[in-house]
C-alpha cells in the first residue's frame, strides 16, 4: 500500500491505526471496538484511556456515522491499494445467550450445540465473555463439570469426523478462556465445596488438557477464597497439584500449579499438607531440570515455604541433591532466585544444623557459594542472609580445607 495520509479522527487513540467497528463510550471519545474492549475488560480498567476519567459505564455505543465516512474514505482510496473495511457483526446481546442456555436446560439433546455455541462467542470479543458471565453462563458451564463425569458427549472435528469427548471437558475449556471475574469466582465456591470437588475429581481423572484447565481454574479460586476456604484444603488436593507438577501436563498449567502451592501453603498447617503429599522430592526434580528462570524463582519460592516447617526441611535433607541444586541455582538464575535459595539454605542452618547437614554444606559447596555472596554484587538481604549463615556455623566451617582459599578470604569474623 501506498504511503497515504489517514485522517486522524479516523485512527483509534489507543492503536493509533484505523479503526474497524468504532464505539463510542460515555465520555464521547471514540474508539475501536477491539482495543477499548480490551482495555475495559482484560486489564480491568474502569477510565477513559485518553481523559482517564472513571466511566459512569462501559456501554459501548457504535459510531454508524464515522464507520460508514471510513468505509467510503477507504473506497475513495483504494486505487492507493486501501482495503474497504467490512461492516462488523453486530454484538451478541445478553438475552440472544439467556435464551440459549434456556433451551439448553429445557432440551438436553441441545447441550453439545450451546457449548459449541458458548465457545464461539466467548473467542469473539472480550465483550462477548463478559456478556456471558452476565447471563449466567458460567453457572451454567459449572453445573455440567459438577454433573457425572462419565456423561460424555460427542463434539465434531474440522474433518467432519466425531470425536467422543466428555461434556465437562468442553465446558471447563470455555469457564477457563471466559476468564471469570473475581465476584463469578466467589460464587462458584460461596455454597459448598462441590465445584472444588468436582476439579479435584476432573484432576485425577481427566483427560490431559482437561486437568491443565481444572488446575489453572483453581489457582483462580484460590487467589479470591476466604481464609476458612484455604485452611480446609485437604491433602487429597495437595496430592494431585503434586501430580500436575511431576506430570508437566503444559508450561501454563505447571507454573500455575507452583503458583497455587504458593497461595496455599502460608495457611494453617498447608505446608505439611503439601510435605506430605510428595511435593518436596518433585520440586527439586523439577528445580535440576528446568532451564526456565520463571518456573526456577517459583520452585524456589515454594520450598522456601515448605521448608518453614520441620517436615520440609527434613524432606529436603533426605533427598540427594537437595541441599546442591538449592545452592547451585544461587548466582545463576536471578536475585529472585538467589534471594530464595539462601533463605531456603538459613532455614537448614539455623533449625537441622546436625554435624552431618553441616558437613554436606562443605562438600556439595554451599558454605563456599555463600562466601562468592559476599564477593559480588546481589541483593543486600541475600548478603546479609548469607554472612548470618556464615557466622552461625564459623567454627566448623571457617579453617575448612573445602573452601577455596579466594573464597575464604571474604569468610566473615565471628
């Protein structure tokens, strides 16, 4: 396309590109429809991106007028090799969706096609998955998961061919890309336990992508339930986080399973929990093959947690390569990870200091990795953390032949 002036009240304020469906919002400034939906809706802003006002509303009213002046402008011009912008499809309305999942309710022989209907929707627009949570679609999508997991539906494949799939894998695939709001996740749990159940058992159960979803959904819960909530997960639940994690079913549902350890364990006695179900063993697996510095820092993060309790440190200790693989990602990582690692390494030192622990430090190099602490530049916590553990154990480590002697230089007085 040729270079061509584009008028500027034709061009999105937020893209700065020409806008396709324009929409006007309740201070009067318009804007393209995909880009103030998203704006709206998945960063969850509630101003005007160029008055920063806070709307009244998110009605978003469409502007025919400067629509069709853009489409004509672009016919005008399209021997400049300008493409003549479609008419959008109008919005799905809340009460095209209440009347679907009322049929569906009514005709149960029509639940594949509302699925297949919810999702089409849902990938539309980000004002299309909001519409839907209004309607009540996500309690409806929550109603099949929590029914008999053995229901199972058949759903057709681009080829024409059918595939048998369950109902409620299809239905947690669209609760997990709706991306539900906080409210909608409270009240998925405010009467019971049951759809906690019901992901749990999709867990165990479940077909691969299924528990990613019922895993990731989860999280989400998590992060919005009560403290009563969090301090009555079972060990059941622990355990099967444990097996996303040693299964690594996908990267977004292995780091969001890291992550829910992570919201969890600080209450009650979650971190036992957790020791119990197998976690420790898994994490440090994880922690020697891994090569992302993401899924390092959250590893590291959840044994800092499990190891605030007797049983994970003592777990840590019993595995071979525990105490090396938490000092060898020190330095090599990121000041996260380092920051993470040492506190894991003052945990061991101040409360299961034995001789024995207190020897493997010096041979697997962690009393030496400490000291190269102190010799460059990290954090001033992780330095301090380190100097502490140092100074703690001086009199076995200090004169140890085991400590390079650039290294011990930078040993610290008693």
């Amino acid at each position: 396309m040729e270079e061509i002036d584009v008028p500027s009240h034709f061009l999105c304020p937020i893209s700065l590109q020409l806008m396709r469906d324009p929409v006007t919002i309740s201070t009067g400034i318009t804007y393209d429809r995909e880009n103030i939906e998203r704006w709206l809706f998945s960063c969850k802003n509630n101003t005007c991106p160029m008055t920063r006002q806070v709307l009244s509303n998110t009605d978003l009213t469409p502007n025919h007028t400067l629509r069709r002046l853009i489409q004509a402008w672009c016919t005008l011009n399209a021997s400049h090799g300008v493409e003549r912008i479609p008419t959008p499809k109008p919005p799905t309305e809340k009460s095209q969706i209440v009347k679907l999942l009322n049929d569906a309710n009514k005709f149960p022989q029509m639940q594949l096609k509302c699925l297949q209907r919810l999702k089409s929707i849902a990938s539309e627009s980000e004002r299309n998955k909001r519409c839907l949570e209004d309607a009540g679609a996500v309690e409806f999508l929550a109603s099949i998961v929590k029914k008999d997991f053995a229901n199972e539906i058949e759903i057709a494949l681009d080829d024409g061919t059918m595939e048998c799939s369950r109902a409620s894998d299809e239905a947690l695939s669209i609760l997990y890309h709706v991306g539900i709001s906080e409210s909608g996740l409270k009240n998925l749990i405010s009467n019971g336990s049951e759809f906690l159940d019901s992901l749990l058992h999709v867990l165990k159960r479940g077909s691969y992508q299924s528990r990613a979803y019922a895993g990731m959904l989860m999280k989400s819960i998590f992060e919005v339930a009560d403290p009563i909530q969090l301090i009555t997960v079972q060990t059941e639940f622990f355990m099967e986080i444990v097996h996303v994690l040693r299964d690594q079913i996908s990267y977004q549902s292995f780091k969001a399973a890291l992550k829910l350890l992570i919201e969890l364990c600080p209450w009650g006695r979650n971190r036992i929990k957790a020791v119990d179900a197998g976690a420790v063993p898994v994490l440090i697996e994880l922690l020697l093959d891994t090569p992302d510095k993401r899924a390092c820092e959250l590893i590291l993060c959840v044994l800092d947690q499990l190891c605030g309790c007797a049983e994970g440190r003592a777990e840590l200790l019993m595995h071979g390569a525990g105490l090396s693989v938490v000092s060898k990602k020190i330095l090599r990582v990121s000041h996260v990870a380092s920051d993470r690692a040492v506190k894991i390494l003052s945990s061991i030192s101040r409360f299961s200091a034995t001789s024995r622990v207190l020897n493997e430090m010096l041979q697997v190099g962690v009393v030496s990795k400490l000291c190269l602490v102190l010799q460059v530049d990290c954090g001033h916590k992780t330095k301090e953390r380190s100097k502490e553990i140092l100074k703690l154990h001086s009199r076995v480590w200090k004169n140890s032949p085991c400590i390079p002697a650039h290294l011990l230089s930078s040993y610290p007085s008693s």
